[in-house]
C-alpha cells in the first residue's frame, strides 16, 4: 500500500510504503486513523485511489480514481528533468511508457510473471529474502538463461542449476536478468528504449541490482539514468495531484466507510 499525502502546495508532507500481506482492508485502516490523527488532525482531504486493488473500492463508496498508469504520468510530467521513457515494476505488473513523440503506455496483462510478485517467489526458491537476493547478485560471475514469463517455468530452469551446485549469486542476478529481458521484449516489443529514462515503482526503488541490470542491458549512462527519490511512489503522487473537489471527505467519514462491508 502506497500513499502519500501533499499540502496545497502540492509538497509531500506524509510518505508510506507497506506490503499489506493480503490485509488489505486492516492494513488501510491503521494507514487512515494514522494520517487521520497524526498527519491531518482533524483537517478535511480530498481523496483520490489508484491501483487494481481499490478499484472496487473506489467504486463502491463513489471514491475518485485515477488509472494507474494515467496516474504514474501526471506524477512524471511534474518531475523536474526531462524524461523520455518510465520503466516501472510493480508488484503484479509491468508498465513502460514513451513520452517522446506522444504517450504510449505499454503494460504487461494478467500475469505477474517478471514483477515483485516474480521476484518474491525466485527469492523464496533460493531461502533468501529479495534484499539478499540484491546483494548476491553482486557476486555473480555467469548469468544462466531463465524464464520469467512464468515462475513455473523459471522454477523448471532454476532447480537444474541448483542440483548442478550454480551459486547463488549467479542464480540471483540470473533472476534479475530475466526481469530485465521479459519487460523489455513483452513490453517495448522492439520499439527503442532510448532518451531519459525513469526507474519506478518498488523493486526497482528497493533493489539496486535489479535497476543496475537494465542500465547494463539498455546501455544507459549519465543523465540518461533517472531514479528519483520516491520513484516507489510516483503512481500515488499522481493520484494525488488529480484529485477532484468531489473527494473532499474526513478521516472520520472514511473509517466509517472502511468499518462497513467493504469488499476488495
């Protein structure tokens, strides 16, 4: 769960990122009576959601939302630098977007083969945690080919390599070399990843490696290489700044809601 909250100058007063594990519903409610006590005390916000998950949400209680990946522009077209193209990583999706010569929004479909969620189950695979994971991968000598369109696939090529006595830090930076090689050829479909390019979304922000992987892959170097400082929370940024008058709600009106039957 992403949020962040701005003032009227549009400056970031409030920032959090916190896997829910599944509790989605309990986690936003610790996450609104916090902002609702600590952050706003008291004050009226105006609320916008975005993100698979709060669609329903957004719809069930008439809640302002901004597509995801419309959200993730607007924050980009507020960034300072001039940026060309977004490659961003979420935990079920994909996404990469070209700004030069008009918006073109690619995003990956239903499966979450080469997100988080990807990265996640590799990490488990190998008994280690995805930071460990980032930090093995510095080791790495050979890169060995792996699926990540599927984690059923890349399971199938992992364990070979594990019995074969691969270390794991080849096995890690591996994995990231496969993310790196499934977003690009399902997502830019050929079509040339080149200007400024912006690193967004979690893995991304959390494992240094993993971005290091597509800066290698897609030759990028200086000032081509964009990693903001909350590129973990450009999609909530964006949100924010499109929010409507309509949204305009209390914290105590948004418990009330979230304490009734909500459905995720």
């Amino acid at each position: 769960i992403k949020c962040v909250v701005l003032d009227e100058a549009k400056q970031i007063v409030y920032k959090s990122y916190h896997r829910h594990r599944a509790l989605i519903k309990e986690k936003v409610n610790e996450l609104v009576q916090y902002i609702g006590t600590e952050i706003l005390k008291g004050q009226p916000a105006c609320l916008a959601l975005t993100g698979s998950a709060s669609l329903g949400v957004a719809e069930q209680f008439g809640i302002p939302f901004v597509q995801e990946v419309v959200a993730t522009q607007i924050a980009v077209e507020q960034y300072p630098e001039t940026i060309d193209v977004v490659i961003e990583l979420g935990g079920e999706d994909a996404k990469i977007i070209f700004f030069d010569g008009g918006i073109d929004q690619r995003m990956n479909g239903t499966c979450a083969g080469g997100t988080g969620a990807f990265i996640d189950q590799m990490a488990s695979l190998l008994n280690v945690t995805p930071d460990e994971l980032d930090e093995l991968s510095l080791d790495s000598t050979r890169i060995y080919p792996i699926a990540s369109r599927c984690g059923v696939f890349a399971k199938t090529d992992i364990q070979p390599l594990i019995n074969e006595g691969a270390t794991k830090a080849d096995l890690a930076a591996s994995i990231f070399q496969a993310v790196v090689n499934q977003t690009i050829s399902g997502l830019a479909c050929g079509k040339p990843i080149r200007g400024n390019v912006a690193f967004l979304g979690g893995p991304l922000h959390f494992l240094p490696q993993l971005r290091q992987a597509f800066i290698r892959t897609l030759k990028l170097e200086g000032d081509a290489i964009i990693a903001p400082d909350n590129s973990h929370l450009f999609a909530a940024i964006g949100a924010a700044l499109n929010y409507k008058e309509e949204g305009l709600t209390t914290m105590d009106d948004l418990l009330a809601l979230l304490g009734s039957d909500m459905h995720m």
